[in-house]
C-alpha cells in the first residue's frame, strides 16, 4: 500500500535487427516507505532459468518464487519449499473477484488510485529509459 515516489530505466545493449532493445530492461521503483522494488525484463537468458521469477528480501529472510510454481524459503523457521503441480499466475482470481464485485457493488480488487499509480510509473519508466 505504498505509493511509488521514483522511476528508473536502463534499456540494455544495442539494437538488434528487428530495430529494438525495449526487450532488455532493468526498472527500479522506489516506495514513500523507503523499499525498493527491481524489475529485470531481458528476453536473452537461456531457455533453462525460470522465465519468471520473484524474490521477497524482508527481515533477514527470503522467499524466491519461479515461474509462479516453485517457491523456496530461506531463513524462515518452518518453511523450506512448496511445489505446484501447475503454474497460478492469479488470472483466474483476478477476473473472478472482478467479476463479484461487481455483482455484489463491493470495492474493487485493485483501487483506481493503485491502477493510475501503477501506469504512470510504466510511462516513467519507458521515460527514464530513452
């Protein structure tokens, strides 16, 4: 629930015979809490690492989540690992919690404010990036 204070972009390495390099970025957000939040969007990794992957550093310890299946924890007292049979990246939830709001008049799932937040630090970061 913290509001993105700061944008940086760097697009990385040469254009490439399509004319692009928009498919190697690195993005980092700062938060009017003080945390930092980085994004590393590069298309030209190996086919063996995770396409996607997230990584929680908090209070001395870490979770590390690939391709929205696998997570593994370090330094937590009772949680090593968890496995899913198949990948949840959460669209199913989403539209479903869309959907009942609506039907029910509840708030929201993503509040506009957050939606504005959010689309203006992608325009920064496509700014930054230039």
């Amino acid at each position: 629930d913290s509001k993105i204070t700061n944008v940086d972009a760097v697009k990385l390495g040469k254009v490439d015979a399509s004319g692009t390099k928009d498919d190697k970025v690195s993005i980092t957000l700062q938060f009017g809490d003080g945390s930092i939040g980085t994004i590393h969007y590069f298309a030209n990794g190996h086919k063996s690492f995770p396409k996607e992957r997230l990584e929680v550093f908090t209070g001395g310890k870490i979770l590390q989540l690939n391709n929205f299946r696998k997570m593994k924890g370090f330094g937590w007292k009772d949680f090593k690992k968890f496995n899913k049979w198949r990948q949840d990246k959460g669209h199913k939830n989403c539209v479903s919690e869309f959907i009942n709001s609506v039907k029910e008049g509840d708030s929201m799932p993503i509040s506009l404010e957050e939606i504005i937040d959010v689309t203006q630090a992608t325009l920064d970061a496509q700014k930054s990036a230039k």
